[in-house]
C-alpha cells in the first residue's frame, strides 16, 4: 500500500480504526474521515504510535449532512491527487426516530447499501467520482450483510 491515498470513513473507532492501522502499517496515507475531529485526532496519535506512520490525517465528515459530505468531498480534492481506496465503513443502525440534517429518517439517511444506494455515503461516492472511478480506485463497503436475516426491525416502535 505505498503511497496509496485511502480514506476510511469513522476510521475513529471499531473496525475503521482496526482498518486505518492496518492500512498505516502497510505504507499508505490514511485520510480518518469522521464526525468527531477530537476523537479522529485521538485515534490518530494512537495508531502513529502504533505504527510509525506519518502519514495519517484527520477531515471532518458527518454522513448525516449533504453539506458535510460535500464539504468533505471538496476538501479532499483540494488537498490530494488522488483517491486509490475509499472504505465505507461509517454506519449506523438505531430504532428510534432520528432524522438527519436534511431531514431523512437517519438509517437511511447515512447508511450505504450496494444495492440501493442511499443518500450520505452515495452521496460520497458521487461527490468524489472524479477521483473515485477511474481504472484502479477500490471502493470497499462494510454493511451487515446478515441483517436482512434477523429479526424485523420494530416498526411500531419507531415514532
Ligand atoms: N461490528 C460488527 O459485527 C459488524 C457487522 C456487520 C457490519 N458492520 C458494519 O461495519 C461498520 C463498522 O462497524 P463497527 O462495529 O466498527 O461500528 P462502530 O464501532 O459503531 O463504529 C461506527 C462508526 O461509524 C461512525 N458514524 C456513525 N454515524 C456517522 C455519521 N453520521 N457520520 C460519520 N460517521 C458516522 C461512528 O462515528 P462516532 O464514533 O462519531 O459515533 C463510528 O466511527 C458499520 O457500517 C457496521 O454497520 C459491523
């Protein structure tokens, strides 16, 4: 992964963090794009402790707001050449009634699914395309795959 140009959406905490590390370890610059810049730049002292690297830097992106995903989006063009991986790890899953910034129910409104894009990390995606898809960039999604097999959401519960 030398020089390789990542970005690991709430690379802050879990299976982000574990992945920015993992990415550090291997060479590449790490972009740990996450709502929380204290705690991004927290993980990041811990991981460049960890691993060495120089090369880890913190933007703010909150998923839950168009605006911030295309602030992010433009602040990232403007600072690197290129994108090579994007991991679209942030998610989040929550019965009660939340909405986004703009208004949308907040599980759909910040939540990827590779069949049905939905708006924050889609949102992402488009606002990056440029540098996104071309021939080598990789997109990695985390989602729960398995989540469609448990039990439904409660429905009723949610006001
Ligand atoms: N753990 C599992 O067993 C499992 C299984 C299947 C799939 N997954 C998926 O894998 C991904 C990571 O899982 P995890 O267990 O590491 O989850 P986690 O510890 O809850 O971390 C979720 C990350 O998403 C960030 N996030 C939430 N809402 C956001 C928003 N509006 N804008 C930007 N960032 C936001 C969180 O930021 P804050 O720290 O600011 O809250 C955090 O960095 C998730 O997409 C999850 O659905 C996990």
């Amino acid at each position: 992964m030398n020089n390789k140009i990542t970005v690991v959406t709430g690379g802050n905490t879990g299976i982000g963090k574990a992945t920015v590390a993992g990415l550090a370890q291997r060479g590449a610059t790490v972009v740990i794009a996450c709502r929380d810049v204290a705690r991004g730049n927290a993980a990041r002292d811990e991981i460049a402790a960890s691993t060495g690297s120089s090369a880890l830097h913190v933007m703010p992106l909150d998923l839950a707001s168009l605006a911030s995903v295309r602030a992010f989006a433009a602040a990232f063009l403007a600072r690197f050449p290129r994108l090579d991986v994007l991991v679209a790890n942030a998610g989040v899953m929550t019965e009660r009634r939340q909405v986004t910034a703009d208004g949308l129910e907040m599980n759909f409104g910040v939540n990827h699914d590779a069949k049905e894009k939905k708006p924050g990390k889609a949102a992402l995606d488009d606002a990056l395309a440029e540098r996104l898809w071309t021939e080598t960039e990789r997109l990695v999604a985390c989602a729960a795959s398995t989540a469609p097999a448990a039990k439904p959401a409660a429905v009723e519960r949610m006001d």
